[in-house]
C-alpha cells in the first residue's frame, strides 16, 4: 500500500494505493477486479475503491472522521472464494498525529517535535488517546499548558571577561523566551558550584524574580539599577581563593507540576589569590639522620605538605627558617623549597630550632610550625641504626595490602611509636610523607596502586621513650613481597678452608625475605676446563632455612672450587672461587732413636701438630732404615698402632741380633702421611 503510513487530519481525504506486480496480473494469479480494501479486517464498501490502471487499486474515503482511524489492508478474492491479504498500511485520523512512538515496561510512548512560534507560557495542546480493535473505537482527550511540561533551553554564557568578578556570577537568560515577557519572570536557576581541588558540588537554587522582589523591599527608598530578566546575576559566597570551579547553571519554568530542567551550561573560573592561611604540619620525630663524620650528619625533616585547595595562590612553596642552640637567636638561616621536606648538613653535637611556613606569590603565611632537632648524643640509640632498620619487617600481600612488625632494643623505655611511610623512587621519598601514631608493634594499610614499577612504598618507624626521646625515622631496610617473591639478594662468604673441606656461610641481602625461603641449595663444581655441560659436573647439597652456613666435606687437596647458595627455582648468588690447601701434613716432631742391648733399636716421635689449613687425618708413617753395606729397610707404621696413648709414638726394629757392625752409623727417616700424601721427611 502507498502511502505505508498515512497521516489525515479531520475532514480531509484518505487514500491509499493498492499495486500488484504486472507478472501476477499477466498470468492471471490476481484478477484486479476482485481486489478490495478493508479497514481493521472489515471490508469497505467498493462505491470507494477505484481502478485506475490494470495494475492499481484505489481507496479513496473524504472527509473523514475518527471513526477512520485503524489498520487498512488490501486483499483479493481467488476463484475459489478464498480471500488472500496482500498488503497493510496504517491509517491515522486526527488534527496531528504522533511523530514517533516506543513502548517500554509495558508503557507505550509518543514523542513529536513542536514549533515555539507562539509565546511559551500561552501554548496549549490538545491530544486525543484513541484505542481501537474489532468492535470500534474509543478515544480520551488531554489539554495542557506547554510551559508546565515543555523542557527550556539551556541559559546563555556571557563573555569570558564578564563571566565572573569579585564574586559576582553573570550569565543570559534562555534566548527564545525573549518571545515572552510574562515567562521571563517565571525561570528559576540551579546552580551547582564544584570545587575542581576536592570535587566537592555545592547546589544553589536561585529565583531572579523572588530575589529582586527582596531588592526591591529592602532598597525602597534608595535609588537602584535592578538586574535585568535577560542579565542574570547572582553572589557567590564563601569560595576558597586561588581555586578552580566551575559552575553549572540550568534553568526551568517556575511551575511545580514541570520537572524538566535544561541542558547546563559550565562557566570555569579561578579565584583571587590571597596569603596562605595554614601552616604545615609536622611532628618532633619526623626526621632522618645519618653521621657524616664526627661532628657532622645529614638530616632531612619532613613536614605534612598542604593540600592544593589551601595554597591560595601561585608559586606555593615552603620558608625554612633554623638556628643552631648556641647561637644568637636573632641569627638565622633561612632557606625555601617547593617540597614538604629539606635536607641539610648540620653539626652534631647541638640542637636546631627550625620555624616551618607556607608561602605563594603573595606573602608568607603569618603563622609557623616549630620543630626541635636534637643533638645526636640525645638521639635515642644513635649508632644502632644499622641494628634498628633490621627489625622491621614490611610484607606486601597480593591483594594490594601492606602489613608490617618490628621489635626494638629494649622495649621497657618505649611509650609508642610513629609509622612512617611515602610513595619513593631508588629509596628516596618523592613528595609527601604520612605518619601515624600508635602503640602496638605492628600495622595493616592498604594504600593505592602506584602509578609503574619504578616507584614502590617506603615504610619507617620512629622509637619513642617516656623521657621524650626519639630515634627519628628509621626507614626499614628492605620489603617482602608474598606475590613476586622476590629475593633481594644472597652474599657469601667461605671459611676454613682446608685441603678436603670448607665451611659456607651466607646472608639474605633482606633478612625478613627468609619467610619466602624453604631451604638452600649448595652447588660446588671444579674450576677447570669443562668441555661437557656445566650442569653434569655440579653436586648440590641442600640445607633448611633455619641455618646459615654449611660444612663442605671431600673436597680435593689444592684444587679450585666454584661454590654458589641459592634458593631453588628463585635465585642463586654469584659464584665465589676458591682452592683448597695442599693436603701435605706437618712432619713428625722429637724424633729419636735408642739402642738397646745391641740387638734393637726403639724409636720415639710426636704426632704432627694439627693446623686448620691441613687435614688432620694422618693415616700412617713411612720410615726408612739404612747401614753400612748398602744396608736399607722399609717399615710402614699404622699411626692407629704405633701412636696409642695419642701424644708420643714408639716403633721398635727388632732381630737384628749379630747384624749390627760395631763403631758404624745407622740412620733412620720418617714421614708421616695421610691417604694421598706425605710430609718432609726428618732424620
């Protein structure tokens, strides 16, 4: 059918087009005389319908009423009297019909646009609900004032040099309600003023026409400029200086039965700046220091930075003033930064007095923070910062959350204790420092995602005694992270060396990261040409968690060693090289011979001393016996046998009855050996 959709007002024409494709026509599937319409399945009468070529159908129904609103289809008769639709097309009767149309939780909806060619507040509408289906129609109808429902647009910024001064917010009324002078006084504003530092929304409901009735009683008898309806303005109170906000400002009529606010319209501006008001603050143990020399030390004290919204101007910075104890109080040194912190170099045997303020481009804030550095010998436990940092341990947990412990030297003198900690780059704190007070030796935080890896938390604590002692903050040494488990490191070292063995000995880099720790694993190898797989040579040896050093047995005497600890599947330190010792033991001592009764000779010796750098496993002696007339002998000792009472070792050459020549020389050399050596012999 054409039109797919027909829009009729009352009293006009409704027609509709029915054309059948030429190919059903010429092969006689539709004869056109048999075609009719029909108006919500009921057929109308043909005297209405028309052919106006063989292919075309025409319905044609003048001046029509709301009885003619419904559904029209166009539909045949076969030669067997059966009735086949073709087509279908709406029919919509009345002054204006609904432009578009949806349906949502079972509510059916009609939107159209409207012209605004009268004045708003006098537009009024008429609408018609018309329900049909089979047994008629039924219809209810609306009237309404546009300005009740009808949605405003949006309120007209001004130029940017008349936006916003001293306080004073301008801006336009609606453009197209200057058609109107009545509705003009019928617009109210809300206005929300959003501090862009904090993001917080404060909302002003503003009626110009209520305010300027009050203007207008409260100035009776003076003589006023009263604010225009196009020009809006309204004093905005109590707005930080120096501040970003923006301003959004929508209107709507004053009518309680219309809910419809327009689009906004968003006016950024700055404030005046003005002197800070604020002072940082800081805490007398919020500070670092570290010994140079014997008289000098670095400190940095660290401060609470301000927060943006109280800044009040450009340029903020920091005014540190200090003065040494012992000198003039009037003398002072004076020194600006731009972050919450200041590092210095100052003696170490007096105290500072330091006055800490904000300042911008302005001025200088008229108030100071004061802080008191001590001299180091008041320094609670000075020289046990290296003991102290170990006693913290930080653990990062996968969901994000840091949980900290630490000990101290002596508990009993303790009142409470600071926790420190800040955002840091390579160690050093990037800005801010936070702190909080508390008397429990340990702590849970969550705190925000850091922005890569680069950065990391830092975690400190300051010991606090009852006598107001402080150790200032001791940053701890290192951090556990149950997620990478990660090891910071393993240093080693050898020790004993002897000719079959060594003792290991090694250290976490981070000690509190031995909880990641199950047991070490020992690998030693022979430093020498290998031609196969390193791996092929290695032997390991594994030791648990709960010890730090390893005894390393059968070792060859005079041979280099490669010798690593490692954690298994996490981390293994850097080889250390060493050799062991020769393996020759010492030589016998008090060597001595006796003849007795011409017929034997007793020999008498001590055992070699034992030193740490050989082995003492001395297994036998060799000794050798030679005479006159190529005499020679060959006697191998068991030290087990001839060393009995362990100090002295007695051997006796027996049989030599009728052998020994008179007035001749016998000598006799010993050595003692282990199993793969022997010492110098001695005579």
């Amino acid at each position: 059918l054409v039109p797919p959709r027909a829009v009729v007002e009352l009293g006009k024409e409704l027609s509709f087009n029915c054309t059948i494709k030429k190919e059903l026509i010429d092969n006689g599937t539709i004869n056109i005389s048999r075609v009719f319409f029909a108006q919500n399945e009921f057929p109308i009468d043909q005297r209405f319908v028309t052919i106006i070529d063989p292919y075309t159908a025409q319905l044609s129904i003048k001046n029509v009423s709301f009885d003619d609103f419904g559904d029209y289809s166009c539909k045949f008769n076969d030669t067997h009297g059966k009735t086949i639709p073709i087509c279908y097309s709406d029919g919509l009767v009345g002054k204006k019909a609904c432009g578009n149309s949806y349906e949502e939780n079972n509510k059916q909806y009609c939107f159209w646009n409207t012209s605004h060619d009268l004045s708003l507040h006098n537009d009024r509408y008429y609408l018609l609900l018309v329900g049909n289906n089979s047994l008629g129609l039924n219809g209810q109808s609306y009237v309404y004032d546009q300005a009740s429902v009808a949605k405003l647009p949006p309120p007209r910024i001004k130029p940017k040099s008349e936006r916003f001064f001293n306080g004073l917010l301008k801006w336009n009324a609606p453009e197209n309600v200057l058609l109107d002078e009545k509705l003009k006084n019928r617009i109210q504003y809300k206005i929300l003023v959003i501090d862009m530092y904090n993001n917080t929304i404060r909302e002003i409901d503003y009626n110009p026409n209520e305010h300027n009735k009050k203007f207008n009683h409260n100035n009776i008898n003076k003589k006023s400029s009263m604010p225009k309806n196009v020009n809006v303005s309204l004093e905005i109170h109590d707005l930080r200086p120096f501040t970003p906000y923006r301003f959004n400002i929508s209107c709507k009529v004053d009518d309680p039965n219309n809910p419809n606010w327009s689009d906004m319209i968003s006016v950024d501006i700055w404030t005046e700046p003005k002197i800070p008001v604020i002072s940082p603050v800081i805490v007398n143990h919020s500070f670092e220091s570290v010994e140079l020399s014997k008289n000098q030390r670095k400190v940095v004290i660290y401060w609470k930075p301000i927060a943006n919204e109280e800044k009040n101007g450009p340029d903020f910075g920091y005014f540190v003033a200090y003065s040494a104890e012992d000198d003039d109080q009037d003398y002072w040194i004076n020194q600006t930064t731009s972050h919450p912190n200041i590092s210095l170099t100052l003696r170490s045997d007096v105290d500072y007095f330091f006055k800490i303020y904000s300042k911008n481009s302005i001025g200088v804030c008229n108030n100071y923070s004061s802080f008191v550095l001590p001299a180091t010998r008041k320094i609670l436990w000075n020289n046990a910062s290296n003991v102290l940092e170990s006693k913290i341990n930080v653990f990062l947990f996968p969901n994000g959350s840091y949980k900290m412990n630490w000990t101290s030297i002596n508990e009993s003198i303790i009142k409470d204790y600071t926790l420190f900690w800040c955002v840091a780059m390579n160690g050093q704190c990037l800005d801010r420092v936070q702190w909080k007070s508390m008397h429990e030796k340990h702590s849970h935080l969550h705190l925000p995602d850091l922005p890569d890896i680069h950065h990391e938390y830092k975690f400190g604590i300051a010991y606090n005694s009852g006598n107001h002692q402080t150790t200032g903050i001791i940053w701890a040494k290192c951090l556990v992270n149950m997620k990478t488990k990660k090891i910071d490191g393993i240093i080693i070292s050898i020790s004993d060396i002897k000719a079959d063995s060594v003792v290991v000995k090694w250290q976490l880099t981070c000690e509190a990261q031995l909880a990641l720790v199950d047991k070490f694993e020992i690998q030693y190898w022979q430093n020498a040409n290998i031609t196969r797989s390193l791996s092929e040579y290695k032997t390991k040896f594994y030791q648990n968690r709960d010890k730090n050093q390893y005894l390393l047995t059968g070792l060859e005497p005079g041979t280099k060693y490669k010798i690593t600890v490692g954690i298994p599947f996490l981390l293994e330190s850097n080889p250390i090289e060493i050799q062991t010792q020769s393996g020759v033991p010492p030589s016998p001592q008090g060597f001595s011979c006796e003849l007795i009764d011409g017929t034997e000779f007793v020999l008498h010796w001590l055992p070699p001393e034992t030193r740490a750098t050989t082995s003492t496993d001395i297994h036998r002696y060799e000794l050798e016996m030679t005479g006159p007339s190529l005499l020679f002998k060959e006697f191998q000792i068991k030290h087990e046998e001839s060393c009995r009472s362990g100090q002295f070792c007695n051997f006796t050459v027996k049989n030599l009855a009728g052998k020994l020549r008179p007035f001749s020389n016998y000598s006799f050399n010993l050595r003692a050996c282990n199993r793969k050596h022997c010492s110098t012999e001695v005579q």
